[in-house]
C-alpha cells in the first residue's frame, strides 16, 4: 500500500513517539509498502509550541499545504497520529474528501495541560474525543489505556502493541558513565513538569542519579540538584550505552499511555521502578524485572539487583514485527 502518515510530533524532536512512528514507517518500507510522513518539517511555517520550543507546530495556511502534499502522494491509506495542527487538517481532508482514515493515542494531553495551564481534564478529553470520534479505528497501545478510554466514552479502538528496537538496546559493557558511584539510577525523557522528574531527583536513595534527556525544566534541575548528573539528550548508539551502563530505571511519570523508554531500558538489561499507573503496570508485569509501588523509593529498593538477562527476556515480548503487522493491519483502505 502507499500509507500517508500525517504527524505533528516528528524529527529533530525526540521521544517516544517520534521513535515509534520512525521505526513503523521504516518496516512499513522494508516489507514493501510505500510510507509518506507529512511533519512539520515539510515545508510549512512553524511556531514553538508554549514552554516547549524544541517542539515546532504548524501555522499559516497548514490545510492548503497539506492538502497538495496528500493528493501529491495519492495514499491508498491515511493515518492520523496525533491531534496537533496538522492532524486537525487531516481530519478536515479526510471529512471533506469522506476519506476513512485512522488516528493512534499517544499523549495523554489532559494530564499534561492540567499540570502546566489547570486546564480541566474533562475539557481536553472531550476536545479528544471529538478529534477521534470520525476515525474507522483508534489504535491504543495497552489494555490500561483502552480500559480508560472506553470510560471516558471514546469508540472504535483497536489494539496497536509497540515494538522495541531489541538490535540497539541490549547488554553492553556499563563503563561509559565512569567512574560515577553506583548504583546508578537513571531517568530518560523529557526534564519537564509532566513527567514528575522531581519524585526522581528528591529520592533519598543510594548512589547517583543520571538523567538523560532535555526540557524545560533542565536549568532549573541542574541548580537545584547539583549531586545529579545531568547528560542532555543522546541518540543511537550512545543513548544505548547509557541505558545499559545503569543499575536500574527509574520511571516516575504519573501521565503516560505507554513508556517506551521503560523497554528500552528492559531490552539493555536494566529493572524498572516506577509507580503503578498505566504504563508501567502494562511493561512491568513480573517481579522478576521491577518493582511498582505508591512510594518510589520503595519501588527502587525492591527493583535494585534483579536479573539482566531475566529483564532482556521480558522484552524480547515486544516485537516490531508484531507491531508493524498490527498497525497495517488497522489501517482503513481508502478506496
């Protein structure tokens, strides 16, 4: 097929969702159909998005641009991935045109604009809705996050497993953050409100907390937590040797509908802390590769010292092929 997938989260950002949809329409590509990613990087005028200025969204005339790009490509298959600027335009197309199309939740945006603007979560979730409600199929991540859709009246979902790039992340040697005191506890993501970085940061726990990432918030942690080693954001290799060089993961996002950085971290050999929320309690699913639990430094003393090889096998579940299969097999044929 020739799939259009039209996404306001897109490179040079980086997170899981750029991440997940990068390596989609990669295998998309390898098992022969032809994918076209509509970001903002195609041309449009952009805007930093409030207190995020790594993140550009589209502005100006984003439905007339995109427009020409789709009926340029011609998809037998259109994905919209997320409810951003461009993906509002695409719905739009998709309506005006009574195109099927499909949409995926990734974010949970009522969380996040509670925390920053005390936006009411029921306002944003039935902005959502109305977003998704048009779509053939919603594609969600994990049972949690179905079972909290459905009560909040959202229809057509269907299951979307995600992969985990099991080739890059891996046991390594655990040299490259030396001579640091171990254990080492580490967070990757987003240094920002939404991910609740400072029940990670505050934790009277042993050893040294790593944080690998950027954000808002990254000056501000960096002076508050001076003990704190702050690397700024890594990719490929060297973000694969971070993760592998740490004793345990420690996740104390409240607001996530996935975490892909938690099987990542698995895939490297590394436990899981984390609080039990969706999320982890869909990834953390034995005791043998972490510990969930209300108090996080409870979590991070039961996770410490687990099994590598126990936590590589865990996820080794999570298979791209799997994953790849099911996003195709979800999409709603155009014609």
């Amino acid at each position: 097929m020739k799939i259009t997938i039209v996404s306001d989260a897109w490179f040079p950002q980086v997170n899981g969702v750029v991440r997940t949809l990068s390596t989609t329409a990669e295998r998309l590509g390898g098992l022969g159909h032809e994918v076209d990613v509509i970001g903002p990087n195609r041309g449009f005028r952009t805007i930093a998005a409030p207190t995020y200025p790594e993140i550009q969204l589209a502005v100006g005339r984003v439905r007339r641009r995109l427009t020409r790009l789709v009926d340029e490509f011609a998809p037998d298959a259109i994905h919209v991935a997320t409810e951003g600027p461009l993906g509002w335009a695409a719905r739009a197309y998709c309506r005006k045109r009574k195109v099927p199309f499909t949409t995926s939740f990734h974010t949970f945006f009522p969380d996040y604009l509670y925390l920053r603007f005390r936006v009411p979560r029921s306002w944003t979730f039935a902005v959502m809705r109305r977003f998704h409600r048009p779509a053939e199929r919603v594609m969600i991540s994990t049972p949690t996050m179905q079972r909290i859709l459905e009560e909040r009246r959202f229809i057509n979902l269907a299951r979307w497993p995600r992969g985990v790039d099991t080739d890059l992340f891996m046991l390594r040697p655990k040299d490259v953050l030396d001579p640091i005191a171990r254990p080492i506890l580490m967070f990757v993501g987003r240094v920002a409100v939404e991910k609740n970085i400072e029940a990670f940061l505050n934790l009277d726990a042993p050893g040294t907390k790593v944080v690998v990432g950027d954000g808002p918030m990254l000056a501000t942690c960096r002076k508050r937590y001076p003990d704190v080693v702050f690397t700024g954001v890594k990719k490929g290799e060297e973000l694969a040797r971070h993760y592998a060089a740490a004793d345990l993961f420690v996740f104390p996002s409240r607001t996530e509908t996935f975490g892909l950085v938690m099987l990542e971290a698995l895939a490297s050999g590394v436990p899981v802390a984390a609080y039990p929320v969706q999320g982890p309690q869909d990834i953390v699913t034995s005791p043998d590769v972490g510990a969930l639990d209300e108090d996080l430094g409870r979590a991070v003393q039961a996770a410490l010292g687990k099994d590598p090889e126990a936590c590589r096998n865990h996820a080794l579940q999570w298979s791209w092929d799997a994953s790849v299969h099911s996003f195709a097999g979800h999409l709603a044929p155009v014609a």
